[in-house]
DNA sequence: GCAAAAGTGTTAGCGGTACACCCATGG
DNA sequence: CCATGGGTGTACCGCTAACACTTTTGC
C-alpha cells in the first residue's frame, strides 16, 4: 500500500438476501430475494441489490447488515462476504467496486419482513431485469448457497431457533431443488450435526408429534473459530 | 448504488503468491512466498505482501497480475480472489479496502524470478513480522490453497507444462504436508484427473524412466466455464 | 544382478443410498 | 382402526486406504 495518488473508484456494499417463502400456504417452500427499485440514475427505476456506499467509518460487514436491515427490518442468521465485483465498465460512468455479501434470513420472521414500494420480494431463480450486473451476482450467491448446503450446516440459519427433523430437510430440499431420504437425512443430521433436543414437541400436526431440536453446535470448543469465521472453498 | 457522497476509503489490490522451492537440492519442495520491503510510512521497512493502489481504469484481477508480475517478473500460471480486507484500523491513519489475490507459479520459472534488495521470498508457514494485517492473510490464502487442492485440480499450477506423477504427487504433500500412498495417486488422479499422456518420458533418472503427462481437461467442453472461473466454497 | 523407483492387482473397511419395516398420533 | 408422517433396521454399492507384487531402468 504506497502512499501514491488515491483510488478513483467507489467503494460499495451490496448484500443478497435470501429467505423461503411457500408459494401457496402448506406448498413446499422456495428460496425468494428482496430487492429495491432505484430511484437515482443510473439504471432509475430498475430494480437492482439492496446496498449503498461505503461509509467512511464502517466495517464491510455492518454496512452489509445495515443496508439488510433498511430493506427488511430484520437481522441476518448468517452474513458472509461473497465477493468483490470491479469490473471498469460495470456501471456507467463511474468506476463503482462493489463488495457484496449473501445472508441467510429465519423463515418465520421473513414472513413479517417489512414491504413498502420500493421493495419487492422474487423467486430467486426467476428474476426481473435487474440493474448493472445483479443478476449474475444473485445467480453466484445462489450457486454458493447451493454447494454451501451440501458440506455446511448453514441451512437451519433460514429456519428459526427451534424446528423438526423434516422441516430441516424441507429447507434442504429447497435449496437443493430435489428431494431427499428422510431416514437418510434423519441419520446423517443427528451424527454428523450440531443438532440437540429440545425436549418440545410440535403440537397441532395431523399426526405422530415431531420432536424439535436447536441448532448447537456441541462439538465446538468455545473460541475455537475457523479463519475468517467463513472461509471460502473454491469449486473446480 | 445511489449517488450521494462518495466513499472516502482507499482501494488497494494485494497478491499472495505460492510457489514451490527445495531447501536443499534433491530435497523436498515447500511452499514460498515473495514479499516487498515497504519504501514508505506507514510500516516503512516491513515486509508485505506485493501490491498497489487500484487504477481507475485497471480491473482487478489485471492489477492483481502486474503487480505479481512487478515483484517476480513472472507471469501467474492461477489466479482468483481470494477476500477483500476492510476494518477500519487495519492501517493507521487512513481507511483502506484491500481487495486480495492469491496465485500459483510454475516452479521451474519461479526458479528465476527476479530478485532485489526490496525483495525477499520466505517459507509460507513460517513468516516474518509483516505489515498490517498481511500475516492473517496470508495465512488465510495458504489455509485455502490447502483446501483448494483436495478437491480440485489446481496443483499442476506449481509445476510446468509436463511433470511425472511422482512429481505431481510431491506437489500434493508439500501443500498437505502429508505422504500420499504412490499406487493409490496415480489411479485417483488418471480416473479423475485431466491428465494426459504426452509419450514422452522424464530422462537421467537413477532409475526406471517415469512417463510424462500434460494437464489437459479433456472432459471440458470449450466455453463451459464455472461460475466466475474461480468460484468459492465456504468450509463450515 | 541388485537397488530403487515406476507401475499393477487385490482386499478390507467405511460412508452413502435404497428401501423394508415398525411406531405413534389424530380423526 | 386406519391413514399418515415420525422414526429404526439393514443390505448393497462404490470409493478409498493399505499393501503385496511385478516391471524397468542405471549402475
């Protein structure tokens, strides 16, 4: 870093949102986004990633929670960096350097996210036009969550504290687009999971109660974090 | 991105950059790193990882290059983002965004890279007092190559065009700091591997001539690209 | 021919998948 | 008592680790 003439570019951070929401009530749910109209040039009137500039005295990651927070009224379950776009001609006019991040938000409190006219709730995988290069940068964060469920335990992040074995795996199976063994994944969770009782059951089903379980992860050792506390892997 | 005022952070492009070197000739190869001696304040004097202030009209991953190539006189044989660095205090005084690569070198050519006063290359896993943050990242950078390695197909990146499969699996433990079982390699990598024979092989060894082989991903369709060439994968 | 690395064959164990089956509850 | 999802048992398959063995060269 020497001290020469300063950087033109712009220094923004965008953040993509993810939740599931049913279509129709009791439908299996899908993973949907929020994203904001502009209302400033360029690209005025598309729709485009929740964001904004850097502020001078802010972390990267709290803009990112900050500008969720404008748009939903909710705090992330899970927030990490997904990647940094720059490319010269990706806004026109300026050099506009766009660090983005993808949370993870709890289904039951997304439902009572906050929705003016500004804001609008899509399908993830069915997008609008968007403004500059946010549709690719969705379609990367959503590859990212799909390969992230299949070796992370990122997915009871889009549920809420407490939850059932199949409403787990109805999240995975959202996420994933194919379905899964339930006795399988029932083993699988319980072995190799944080997963721990409750001691609840759900009550009001047509049938045999499910037990509930909580996201804690007992095997960690308290301090014991990995690097950057979300580490990349990279694809082939 | 809404026009308001504009960010006064600094943009900077930094490299970490791998290559393999013996200690002792005949020995076993290990990780290197280059680093710049800093000219200026802050932290004049202490080693750092090469880089730069972003250009307004340079993308990021051009800038990523040249500076490598600045610091080496090489040209990388991989290259992919690997995080963007943003806390406040990260350097004293001013607020500066480091947007890092990380980058593979052909060991044969590494052998010759440039050398200068300001310039020094060290053992990845054991570094010196360096500036700022760089030692986290750098350490973050072999924590990915690490974990990069194991599932993809990066490691010829370390070697040059043609390599035997002894050489390719002494790429594999030097990154693993591990022994791999000779027998098994081979077939993992000729089942799974892009590699292909060139006919040719490796002469004046003490022993049985080893055949050569050539990275060359014959399964990929040309234009089938992964997401962003270098996509990410997050460890748990 | 002897040492040493290149290269092949064979087997055991482990984890994931498929699927048959029993359990518990509301209606 | 029946339908339905919750929950358990088990057999098979493919992959990998371990390691014995054969081949080919330089000296």
């Amino acid at each position: 870093m020497p001290t020469t003439p300063p950087s033109t570019a712009r220094l923004a951070v965008s953040t993509v949102i993810f939740a599931l929401r049913a279509d129709r009530a009791g439908g299996p749910p899908a993973l949907w986004t929020p994203l904001v109209r502009r209302t400033r040039e360029p690209q005025l009137g598309h729709w485009a990633l929740p964001g904004g500039w850097l502020p001078p005295n802010e972390e990267l990651e709290t803009a990112a929670a900050r500008t969720l927070r404008a748009t939903t009224g909710l705090a992330p379950s899970y927030l990490e960096q997904l990647y940094t776009f720059g490319g010269v001609d990706r806004s026109p006019g300026e050099r506009v350097v766009s660090v983005v991040y993808w949370a993870l938000l709890p289904s039951d409190e997304a439902a009572r996210a906050t929705i003016g006219p500004n804001v609008r709730w899509v399908p993830a995988d069915t997008l609008p036009d968007l403004a500059f290069d946010h549709a690719e940068i969705i379609a990367y964060a959503l590859w990212r969550l799909r390969t992230k469920v299949e070796y992370s335990e990122i997915a009871h992040a889009l549920l809420g504290r407490t939850f059932t074995l199949a409403e787990l795996r109805e999240v995975y199976e959202a996420v994933l687009r194919r379905p899964l063994d339930p006795a399988n994944f029932r083993r699988t969770m319980l072995a190799s999971g944080g997963l721990q009782e409750t001691g609840e059951h759900r009550a009001g089903t047509p049938h045999r109660p499910p037990k509930l379980y909580r996201y804690d992860p007992a095997g960690t050792a308290p301090g014991a974090r990995e690097p950057f506390r979300d580490a990349e892997r990279t694809a082939s």
